[in-house]
C-alpha cells in the first residue's frame, strides 16, 4: 500500500509540476524529476523505466522531424509568405481572415497532426496577424482549438490515435464510417464557439496588401518538403506503418538541402529547437509505467470491460466524458498510454474504444495542460513574445469543449449504433 501511494504523490506532483511550473522551471524538469525519483526510490525497475522510454521512440521521431520542417520554414520566411497570401485573400475582412486561417488549421491537422498544426502554424499565423495588423490571439486560438478538434479525422491525425488502438486500428474506411462525422461535428461546433467568442476582435480591419513578395528559393523548397511529408504520412498510415521514421526522415533531408544550398551553418536551426519536449515525453512514459506498476490499470480494465459487457452505449459516453475531463488532469499523452493498456487488456467493443479516442483528442481543448500540442502551442507563443495564462484558456475552453465533445459523441453513437 506504501509502495503505491509513493508512486502516486510523485506522479501527481511532477504532473502538477508540468501543469503549473513553479519558479517558471520549463515542463520537461518536473517530468523529468518524477521519473527519477521512481527510480531512486526503487519504485520502478530501471529496466522497465529504459523500456518505457523506447516505447516513444517513434513519438520522439516524429516531433524532430516536425520541429526541422517548421524552424526551417521559419527561417525561410515561407511562412511570412503564406501570411501575406492569406490577408490578401480576406481583402479588409477579419472575419473571412479566421474563417481563412480555420480552415487552414483543420487541412493541416488532419494531414500533418495536431502536433504540425501547434508547431508549424503557430508562427505562420503569428506572421499573417503582423501583416494583417490585427490583434494576434483571436486567430493564434485558432491554432490551439483546431489541433485538438480536427485530430480524429484521419489517423495520421494525431499520434495518440495510434497509440490507443494500436494493433487494433480500424481499416482507414472503417475509420472514416466511424469518424467522419463526430470530427465534421467537433469542428464545426467549435468553429461556432471560437467566432462567438472572439467577435468583437473580428470587428476590426485587416490591413491591406497589394504585393505578395515573391517565394525565396529556399521557402519554396520547404513548402516542397511539407508536402512530402504529407504524402509520406499518408502512404504510412495506409500501410499502418509508424509515422515517426518517415517525418524525420523528411525533416533531417529537407534541412540539410536548404543549408548545403544556401550555405548556412546548422546551428541556428538546432539553437532554435524547442528540444525540451522530448525529455518531457519521455518524462511523462516512464510516469505512466510507475502507474501501470500500481495495478490500478489491470483493475480499470477489468472494470470497462465488465460495463462495457453490460451496457457498451452507457459505457461509451460515460467513458468519453471521464477521459475527456481526464486529460486535463494528467494530460493526453500519459492518458492516451493509459486508455491503451486498459482497451488492449479489456479488448473493449469498438464502440467505447471509439468514444475513449474522441474523449482523448478533444478533451484537452479545455484547458491548456490537455494536450501536447497545446503545450507545444504554448511554447510557440512565448517565441513570439505572447503569453495565455491558465485562467484565459479555462475560460474559454469552458465555452468551446463541452458542446464539441458532446455533439461529437452524439455523432460516434449514431454512426457506430
């Protein structure tokens, strides 16, 4: 009893340690704290610590590889140059401006991930806003929200999808029948909150631009290297390969192109990195495995399952409600491995899996310590010298989840029933 009560103090400190950074210490230390605290306290196995550390090699991949794509977009100014295509395209509006960079946000995030859309159009939208002369966080939420909201559209779409059905992963046009429509609602619910909510922003005037500068060479070959990467994503995801290899890949040769033409030093780009994250996650997987050693997540499974044989619609919008909540307490990473273990344990009908994953991929639009792109998001913004609190985010994710979530899972029941 001891033993377990040890491992949850210190996965509850050195999660409200990510969540709430004391003494303004970034997110990775308080991970990374409480994993080696398990292990000086010989509370977990160094063996199963190491493992539980490899199992998000494929994770790790994929956000270097997102990183590369992005910083050197950045410094390509490839961005600026979408930035000034896109306020030309609203011609003075603000309101057709977010609708604009919306449905950008949506695209990216169900080809490229959330993860993509927190990092890679986090300083893209920053840019349009510049150019626009408008105030930046009405759009810069948009970044936020969407990565969350459209991260079930297609697998690729967030790496949590993968990690939570696992072998297990329906075929792309199962997944489709099942999704479609709960993402179609998730998105259009929460297109409707954010334009209610930021409307008195959306009131003001857009800049006008009269001449789009033209692509560098250098930016064209990013947005080259992007699209790839997409195709390269898309053609994993049907083969239901790992995503982390091939968007590394894509990252690490599209930098090395860019500099060895333009004849640049590495550095710059490698400086700029927010590489803090990886330590985080792997922080965060090792909190997991001192959790799973508690047989709290035996017990969980053996719990849904039992429901689940019971009454599977009940336990399905019970399910999607508590995990939805949930992520915002520990995050979806840690939950995402959690609502794994149990569903593969339990092996839960399809229906309540399903509703786990929209719980997973749209809860943490509530609050900001919900997802990893939200704190990848977060860490965009500090970049470029913006900052959203807490209490900011809560507010408004107040008004945007619950209607999305439910709406969402008022859709998986009618498509799965």
């Amino acid at each position: 009893m001891l033993f377990n009560s040890a491992i949850w103090i210190i996965a509850a400190a050195a999660t409200l340690g990510v969540i709430a950074r004391p003494w303004n210490l970034p997110e990775f230390v308080w991970a990374v704290m409480g994993a080696t605290m398990l292990l000086l306290f010989n509370l977990l196995p160094w063996r199963t610590a190491a493992a539980a550390v490899g199992e998000g090699t494929d994770v790790y991949l994929f956000l270097i590889g997102m990183m590369l794509l992005s910083e050197v977009a950045r410094k390509e100014r490839l961005f600026d140059w979408l930035a000034t295509r896109a306020v030309r395209h609203a011609r003075g509006s603000a309101k057709r401006l977010f609708l604009i960079i919306y449905v950008v946000g949506a695209l990216v995030t169900a080809f490229l991930s959330n993860d993509a859309t927190a990092v890679v159009m986090t300083p893209a939208v920053y840019a349009t806003t510049r150019a626009a002369q408008v105030e930046p966080l009405p759009y810069l939420f948009i970044c936020a929200f969407i990565a969350n909201a459209a991260s079930f559209v297609l697998p690729i779409a967030n790496p949590a999808n993968l990690v939570v059905f696992g072998g297990q992963m329906p075929a792309l046009w199962d997944w489709l029948r099942y999704f479609a429509g709960p993402s179609l609602a998730a998105i259009l619910a929460t297109y409707v909150a954010l334009r209610l909510t930021q409307r008195r922003a959306l009131d003001a005037k857009v800049a006008a631009i009269e001449v789009t500068p033209p692509l560098t060479p250098g930016a064209t070959l990013a947005a080259i290297g992007i699209a790839l990467t997409v195709v390269a994503l898309l053609v994993a995801s049907a083969f239901d390969r790992p995503l982390g290899l091939p968007t590394f890949c894509a990252g690490a040769c599209l930098t090395a192109i860019v500099l060895v033409i333009a004849r640049k030093s590495p550095l710059p780009v490698l400086n700029d990195i927010s590489w803090g994250v990886l330590p985080l996650v792997a922080g965060l997987f090792v909190l997991v495995a001192g959790l799973n050693q508690t047989g709290v997540l035996s017990a969980l499974a053996r719990n849904l399952h039992d429901a689940a044989a019971v009454s599977p619609h009940a336990t399905s919008w019970i399910a999607g409600i508590i995990v939805a909540v949930g992520t915002n307490i520990v995050n979806n990473l840690p939950l995402g491995l959690i609502a794994a273990t149990t569903n593969h344990a339990a092996r839960l009908p399809a229906q309540v899996a399903g509703a786990i994953l929209i719980g997973v991929d749209l809860g943490p639009n509530l609050s900001v310590t919900g997802s990893l792109a939200t704190m990848l998001w977060l860490i965009a913004l500090r970049r470029e010298s913006e900052n959203v609190t807490l209490h900011q985010f809560l507010k408004l994710g107040l008004i945007v989840m619950p209607p999305a979530l439910l709406l969402s899972l008022l859709a998986f029941s009618a498509m799965s029933s």
